[in-house]
C-alpha cells in the first residue's frame, strides 16, 4: 500500500474543498435563478434580500444563463432594477423629505429648450416646451432638491455638496440601474424611475409614476390634493 506524502494529503485536502466550494456555488447560481424565473412568471419579488446580494456577485453567470435561456438584456435590466426598488422602498420613505434629492436627465427637456448648464446642473426656466417646468416646482414644495443633469458627475458633485440620504434617479434602463448602483456605493437610498422612451432628445417620463415615488412616506397633509400632473 502506498503510503501518502504530507504533500499529497495537502493537494487532496485542496481539491476536496475546491470540489465542495463548486458544488456550493453551483448550488446558489441554481437558487437564483429558481427564484429569478419564478420572479418573473408571477409579477412578484421572491427572497429579495436573498436575490440582491446573489445578483451583485454572479451577475456575469447570471445574464449568460438569462440570455441562454431566451430572455434578453432588457428583462435582466428590467429585474434588476425592480429588485433594488424593492430593497429600498422602505427605507427611502423613512427618510425626511428635506433629505431627500431628485436627479432628472437632460434628455427630458424639449429639443430648443433655453436652459442654461450652471454648476449644479440645467437650471430650468419654465418656458412650458417639456413637464419639467411644470413638476419642478411641485416637487420643491414638498421638499425635494430638484437637478436636470446631463451626467452621473454632476450627480456625485451635488451628493458632495448638499449630502442628501436618499435619492431618485430618472433615465433609461441601464442608467437608472448603474444609478442605483452608484447609490448604493454611496451609502444613499435610492429609488428608480424608468423614462417610457429612450434616446436622447425629448424622452419622456411618467410624471404621475415619478410624483408616487417622491410622495413616499409623506404625511398626506402636506400633499396637495389637486397635484397636477403634466402630460406624458
């Protein structure tokens, strides 16, 4: 009988855990996306506290299954940034109003709009082309710091500045998911919302969606009654 070396016992020991951590890992990849598709079929989040954690480590696996299994880019991004709502929704209406800020993108504004880029952004001039002028005002009465900008960069400068605890980004798919992200290293609450159309001139957003979000947690006496809404 051959007799192994302390060496051998070393590499088997190795390889045993190497094993065990594959089968693990295997495991959880299979808990997700058990728990993504059937996320997807009812309409509803499953474990996201469970989902969270798991999607921001094996992101990469995960889409290359999703996209293996027939589902695209969009529904990943669309999951994605439907489960870190969901994650935040809580503790964003905890958060006082005057903590709170909004960031709306250039995009939104009508393609001859005379704003002009100032340091902390477009300031808007309600010249009645987009809804922009119209909610601004309604969302700094409740409380919020309003900002149209062109760029994550000018969002890190006013988060620097005026340190708000949470925040509400406006954009498309894949910006409000790396928005929320970008929150999220931040240590700031934040919440998305999808604009209806992409592009970069003359999006469009749907206001009544946007003022639901921002009247989270809200005492209802100090949300008008008549609060207009601008068309989408």
């Amino acid at each position: 009988m051959v007799e192994l070396s302390l060496l051998d016992h070393l590499l088997l020991l190795i390889g045993e855990v190497t094993l065990l951590l594959l089968i693990a890992l295997g495991l959880q990849i299979l808990l997700l996306l058990v728990l993504s598709l059937a996320s997807f079929h009812s309409g509803r989040l499953y474990f996201p506290r469970l989902l969270k954690p798991g999607f921001t480590a094996l992101e990469g696996v995960m889409r290359a299954i999703f996209k293996f299994i027939g589902l695209d880019d969009q529904e990943m991004l669309t999951f994605s940034v439907r489960l870190l709502n969901t994650m935040n929704l809580k503790a964003f209406a905890a958060i006082p109003v005057n903590e709170r800020a909004i960031f709306l993108p250039q995009c939104l504004r009508a393609a001859r709009c005379p704003a002009h880029l100032t340091p902390e952004g477009l300031k808007c001039v309600s010249c009645g082309q987009c809804g922009i002028g119209e909610v601004r005002p309604v969302l700094e009465d409740l409380g919020y710091r309003v900002f149209l900008v062109p760029g994550s960069s000018f969002i890190k400068r006013m988060v620097k500045k005026y340190r708000p605890r949470a925040l509400i980004g406006v954009g498309c798919l894949l910006e409000v998911k790396e928005g929320l992200e970008m929150a999220d290293k931040m240590h700031l609450i934040g919440l998305g919302v999808v604009t209806l159309k992409d592009g970069c001139v003359e999006t469009l957003v749907d206001w009544s969606a946007l003022l639901e979000v921002a009247t989270l947690g809200l005492d209802p006496s100090t949300i008008p009654v008549d609060l207009h809404v601008p068309a989408t």
